[in-house]
C-alpha cells in the first residue's frame, strides 16, 4: 500500500464533504439527535413512576399499611377509586391499564391467619397484557406481597395476588406490536420515497421540465400520493399475513383500517415532500429523513410502552404524529374501542388532509 495515494484520497473525501453542507449538517447532527433520544429515555429509568388504581373495599388499617409499603417503593403511584364503581365498565371506559383490588375481609383474614395456617387472602390485580411495564408493576407487588409474609409468618403464604387479564382473547405481545410496525412501516416508505425522488427530479432538472407539461402540480403530487399508497397497502397486507400465518395472530380488520392506512400513506408523503423541499441533493435526503422518522420510531409507541419513558417525553410522544398512527391502528385492530378509534382516526385524517396540502403549496417546480 502506498501511504501517498491512500492520503490524498482520504483528503478528496474530506473535501468533498465539507462541500456538501447539507450532509456535513446531516452527518454531525444524527449522532448528536441519537444521544440526546436514548439519553432522555434511559437517564430517567430510576424516577419512573407507574400508576396503580386501587379499589379498597377494606379501607382498614392493615390495608392502609399495605398500600403504604406499595408507595414507599417509590415507583407506584397509588390512585384510589370508589367502593362503588363497577370495574369491567371502569376499566373499559377509562383505559385503565392497571388495577388492584383489595377484598372487603382482608384485615379480618390477616387477622385469622396468625393462629390459622390454613387461612390465606387474595389480591386481584387486572393488567391489560399490552403494557410490556404491566410486567415490572407485577414484579414489584410480588416482591411487596413476599416481604409481607416473610414479616409476618416466615415465608408463609398469607397474602397472594390473582392476575386477571382485562383484554379478553387469546393475545400475545406480538398481537400489539404488529399495528405498530404497520405505522412504522409505512412511515418509513413513505417519507425516504418522498425525499429521495422529489431531490433527484429537482437535481436531474425534471422538475422544472413539468413547467412545459400539461399536468398541474396538484395532479403530479395526488399521483405520487397514490403510488405511494399503493406501497402502503402492499406493506400493510404483507406484515398482517405474515403475522397471521406465522404467528398465529389475531387482528380485526374493518373501515377504519383502511381510513388509517389511507391517511398513513398520504400524512408521510406529505411530510416527505414538505422535507424534500428544502433537501439540496441527494446525499443528505436519506439523512434528512432519519433525522424525521427516528424519534418518531422511539418515541411514540412502536417499540416502548410510554409510561416506561419519563414524563416529559409522554408529552412529546402525543404531538407526534407516528403515536396517533399507532394508537389508531391498535384500537381498530386489537383493542376494538370505537370511541378511541374514531379519535385517532380523525386525528390521523387531518393530519393527512393538512400535510398533503402542504406538500402542494411547498413543492416548487421553478429553480430558485
């Protein structure tokens, strides 16, 4: 190897890339977006916090001295609700994602249990099996309910927990990821094939040529929504065929799909071309585009539940739009909520209507 020529080309390529500001840019703030993501995520692990609604039909001082040691874990969050309240019509109407019950007699058993062996109580715990953090709560009021019988009888079971799942059917994790990845899917087709040809035609002049054409730029971009819709069906058949004939899963397909898929597609055309407007060439298109759809990956739901991320980052997850996505594709498909679903479908269908036009009023045919 001769040092001469590996040098000078490793300086042609320095200089090439500080010519191209657009992906100097690119390339020194991906990392930077990347550090600050997952640093905001994992640096807020010990403080959070997940809430539990409790029903405490006791209200005794036993019970009270349990939900105290619930709270001096320091990662529950207790929430009482009434004695009254019916919980299958509670759960579902507020979403509840976690709730524990304490029984009417459970002073009175704990009681009995000091000189009876044979006497033992039962907390109910309903989880919605979605939450992947329903898992660390459940770890937690384990560990809680065996230091209770270690305290109070050596190891003995006297307080125990029945999980009652509160989403009926035969699901698996996989059944809720699977809408997620259908978002993010499409997502991820629709905005690189937004950017990446509205910067190549831009570059390659043709753009420009459509000048001399008779479509209008409205036709142009309404055609391009179509094709790209076109990918987005293909990819969200594809995904939901392979998770059902692999996996086994259980999806329920109705209009709404098809409203989010419609609305999916153009949204992130949209917001393609709205990018692609202000994308020079085509070495930082692709750049430009992670640096849209990467925390949208993290942050709105695709792979983390957000109760799992701090707070302030709940609050960015529901102004992005990948999170209405998901929440829409999860309620039509698995959770079956029609008010929930006719939200975020609307949500997502404005979303789309706003960005579409905006991808008509930004994409320029004229060299500027």
């Amino acid at each position: 190897m001769r040092p001469r020529i590996i040098g000078a080309d490793f300086k042609a390529e320095l200089r090439t890339l500080s010519r191209s500001k657009g992906v100097l840019f690119w390339t020194m703030l991906f990392p930077i977006m990347l550090i600050l993501i997952f640093g905001a995520i994992f640096s807020g692990t010990n403080d959070v916090e997940y809430e539990l609604f409790v029903q405490d039909l006791d209200d005794s001082v036993m019970s009270h001295l349990f939900l105290e040691s619930l709270n001096g874990t320091g990662v529950i969050k207790i929430t009482l609700i009434d004695d009254e309240v019916n919980l299958d019509t509670y759960i579902k109407d507020e979403n509840i994602k976690r709730l524990l019950v304490i029984p009417s007699d459970y002073q009175e058993i704990m009681q009995q249990a000091q000189t009876n062996p044979d006497v033992s109580v039962n907390l109910t715990f309903y989880y919605d099996q979605s939450e992947q953090s329903n898992q660390a709560v459940q770890s937690i009021l384990s560990s809680v309910v065996q230091k209770m019988n270690m305290e109070l009888s050596g190891g003995r079971t006297i307080v125990s927990i029945n999980g009652e799942e509160t989403i009926t059917g035969d699901f698996e994790f996989i059944d809720f990821f699977l809408p997620g990845m259908i978002g993010f899917t499409i997502m991820q087709t629709c905005i690189y094939g937004s950017i990446e040809r509205n910067t190549k035609f831009r570059k390659d002049g043709i753009l420009r040529k459509m000048l001399t054409t008779p479509i209008t730029r409205t036709e142009w971009i309404f055609s391009k929504m179509l094709y790209q819709l076109f990918l987005s069906f293909i990819s969200a058949i594809l995904i939901i065929l392979v998770g059902v004939l692999v996996y086994g899963l259980h999806v329920h397909i109705d209009v709404f799909f098809f409203i989010l898929v419609i609305s999916t597609s153009f949204l992130f055309t949209g917001m393609g071309m709205v990018i692609g407007r202000f994308v020079k060439d085509e070495e930082s298109a692709g750049m430009a585009g992670g640096v849209i759809t990467f925390p949208q990956m993290f942050l709105a739901g695709t792979f983390f539940a957000l109760d799992q991320m701090p707070d302030f980052l709940q609050y960015v997850a529901q102004v992005l739009p990948l999170y209405y996505i998901n929440e829409g594709f999860r309620n039509a498909m698995i959770y079956l909520k029609p008010d929930d679903t006719i939200f975020f479908t609307t949500v997502s269908a404005v979303m789309g209507v706003i960005f579409f036009i905006a991808g008509i009023v930004l994409t320029k045919w004229k060299e500027e």
